[in-house]
C-alpha cells in the first residue's frame, strides 16, 4: 500500500463551504466560555463569582437563602453567624455561613461535585480505526487494499445533548477539507453528551510528516466550539 499526498488536489468544494460556513473556526460569533452551562443548568451565584451549574430551582433557593440570612443568624458557639435551630451553614463555598436547611446544604454538596459534568467543555479527541473486511456470507470476506489503513475518528464529550457539528480544515488556509454532522448522547463514562464520529478520512500522519490540518467541534446549541486538533489528512492510496 503505497500513500502520496493529494496537495491542493483535495480542496473544499464551494457548496461544502457555504454549508458549514456557520462554524467556521474564523467565524465571528463569540464563544461564550468555558463556563456555560449545559442546557437545563444555570449558575448558582450562591456569591457573585459562583458559577457552579445547577438546576433553576435551585438558584431560586438560593437567592432566597442568601435574602434570609440575617434573620438566621445569632451569637452563639460559633461566633455572631451561629444558626438558629434548625439550619445549618450552607457551605457552598469556602467561608459560607449562609444558614440552610439541612437538605439545601446536602444540595450544594451534591451540586459542587456534579457541577463539572454540567458544563459545556467542549473537550474532543482523535482515535484511528480500521476498516475490516466485508463478510460475503458464504464464509468467505472481502478485503481491499485499504483495509489495513487507519481512518481518523472524532470523539467529545462535555457538550450538550444534539446537534454537534464536526470539521477538518487546512492549516495553511483555514479551507475546509471535510464536515460532518453527530447526535451528542449519554453515554457511559463520559460526562455530558459525548460521541465518536467515523470521518472515513485516512490517517496520513507518518514519522517526519507534521499535521498539516485540525478539526474541531462546534455545540449548536451553546456556540461552544472545541479546542483545535492537529491532524494530517490528504494522502491517498494507490
């Protein structure tokens, strides 16, 4: 099996171009940040730079708590913010004294530790894998001359659930080489929406051969995009 490089030969069709010219990597749009919270999940703001994500209810909550606090509060064992019976610090936070109830500060442990998995990251990788033989159904397979050549494919997780929109671009021009479209799904082990999308691309990445494009993901519904992912594509089989 022998690959040679394609060059420019393998440049993007223009009505390719106009299809995914919404997530282009050079686009405009402002990404909203790595704190976004997945759909469903809002910021806590149990104190201005709390951005833990939560359901609404929740911040509803504890907006109110923080609204109480002072007729919570009285000098006691634990100084000028000791409880009154029956509440307990909320301890969302480092130093918060905010008096709850006993399940609103189970709540916010419960919260702290899920909170990550809420977010919309964005994170995203690449696997290679191969194509195997065809089964004929007689007992017999067959096979091709690229069988044995791995093909890139693209995995996330960290997104919301639907439409992830993935892409390879050239490096040199930022011109899109190929584009796809993925359901980001619960899956286990994998926070969030997460997937693995076959491209059906190969894999030309060989000792002395840098990355010559990178692909991304783009989450339609929060305008996340991922970080970019160096790859070499553009190899043909002969």
């Amino acid at each position: 099996m022998k690959r040679t490089a394609l060059g420019l030969a393998v440049l993007t069709i223009a009505s390719l171009t106009t299809a995914f010219s919404a997530t282009s990597a050079s686009a405009t749009t402002t990404d909203p940040g790595p704190e976004t919270c997945r759909q469903g999940y809002v910021w806590r703001e149990a104190r201005a730079s709390d951005l833990v994500c939560v359901e609404p209810g929740v911040r509803s909550q504890v907006a109110a708590d923080n609204a109480a606090k002072y007729g919570r509060w009285t000098s006691g064992a634990y100084g000028p913010h000791t409880c009154v019976v029956p509440y307990v610090w909320r301890e969302a936070f480092n130093g918060d004294d905010v008096c709850v109830l006993g399940k609103e500060r189970d709540q916010a442990y419960r919260d702290n530790r899920d909170g990550p998995a809420r977010k919309v990251l964005a994170k995203l990788w690449i696997t290679k894998y191969v194509v195997g033989p065809t089964d004929n159904g007689d007992g017999t397979a067959t096979t091709t001359s690229t069988d044995s050549i791995p093909r890139l494919k693209i995995n996330g997780s960290y997104y919301n659930y639907g439409q992830v929109k993935l892409a390879i671009r050239w490096s040199h021009n930022d011109s899109l080489y190929w584009y796809g479209n993925v359901d980001a799904k619960s899956h286990s082990g994998y926070a969030g929406g997460s997937f693995g999308y076959k491209t059906g691309k190969f894999d030309c990445s060989a000792p002395g051969k840098p990355a010559n494009a990178y692909a991304y993901a783009y989450d339609t519904q929060s305008g996340r995009f991922s970080a970019r992912v160096p790859v070499r594509v553009g190899c043909a089989v002969l």
